[in-house]
C-alpha cells in the first residue's frame, strides 16, 4: 500500500524532531522491503516442500492477515507488524509464483512467461501507487486494508481454482531436471 508513509506520519504529534517523524513514517515500508529481501532465498524450500499451490495459497493467507491486523490496529506498531506479516506472504507468493513457471514452463516459454510476471509486477507497483492514493483520499486508510485484504483472499479463491500441483516426488524431479545448473551437481 503506497500511503503506507503518510498513514505512519498520522500517528505522530510535532515535537520539532522532523528527522525522526521522517524516519518513522518510512519505517513500515523499510520493514516491508526488508522481510522481503530476507524471506526470498528462505522460500524456494518451502515450495518444494508443499507445492505451489498451496505455498501461494499460504502466503496469500499471510498476507490477508497482515492486511487485516492493519485494519484492526490504529498505532504504530500495530502497522509495523502488519507490514511484516503482509512482506512475508508476498515473498511466498512471489517465489512460488517464479518457480511454478521454472517447473511448468518449456525452455521455449520460459523467459515469455518471466516477461508476464516481471510486467505484471512493475505494472503493479507502477499503477499502485496512484490507486493507492487515490483510494486512501476516497475511502480512507482502514478501508484501503480491508480492500487489500479481500483481494489476497480472492487470490486463494483463484488459485486453488487453477493452479496445477504435482506431487513433491514429481515437483522435485521436474524443478532439478529443468534447472540444467542444479543438474550438474546431480542434486536429487
């Protein structure tokens, strides 16, 4: 959620500490991008372990219930925590998403279908920024998470619809004989 920033800065009271206010107000995000970047080569695992349709249907849940504690709290820390939960089920959903393409995939097909998740994303954190806004100006804060929250339960709704799962036995074969790097090392 873009006015993430604007909506920490509401919870501040000026006491002359601009710099501080300033650092506050980005501390979700920073957390957000953080978790992210921490949860990514942790994910991969877990997908192998259950599947991709059910690691994106977790993180999915994940992140619905970050989406939902920012709905219920109204301080601070209460969107700190938030942010982390939600980061965490976006990584899931992020990886999951990158290595069902890498199992599914032909070689032929591969970089079109990276090409479809890269301009999906970009088109996303481009197009969410002024969504976003806008949505904060027109319904406000909470209901944006509320929002934001139904939309990542819809996600599961769809997901479990259409995405196709392999067995953990398949799923590994299939990830390693793709993958021509892990192959050299005969990993199994």
């Amino acid at each position: 959620i873009p006015a993430i920033p604007g909506y920490a800065a509401t919870f501040f009271q000026p006491n002359g500490f601009i710099s501080t206010v300033q650092f506050l107000s980005a501390l979700p995000i920073i957390m957000y991008m953080l978790l992210v970047g921490a949860c990514i080569p942790l994910v991969p695992r877990l997908t192998c372990k259950i599947g991709f349709k059910k690691s994106f249907m977790l993180g999915s849940l994940i992140s619905a219930t970050g989406y939902f504690i920012g709905f219920l709290f109204d301080f601070l820390s209460g969107l700190l925590i938030a942010r982390v939960i939600t980061a965490v089920g976006f990584a899931i959903c992020h990886v999951s998403t990158q290595n069902y393409v890498a199992c599914y995939a032909t070689e032929e097909a591969r970089i079109p279908s990276y090409s479809i998740i890269n301009i999906a994303s970009g088109a996303a954190y481009i197009c969410g920024m002024p969504v976003g806004g806008i949505l904060v100006d027109t319904i406000g804060y909470k209901a944006l998470f509320f929002f934001s929250m139904v939309a990542a339960l819809t996600a599961i709704v769809i997901a479990r619809r259409y995405i196709v799962d392999l067995s953990i036995s398949e799923l590994r074969s299939k990830i390693i004989s793709n993958n021509k790097f892990l192959s050299l090392f005969k990993i199994k």
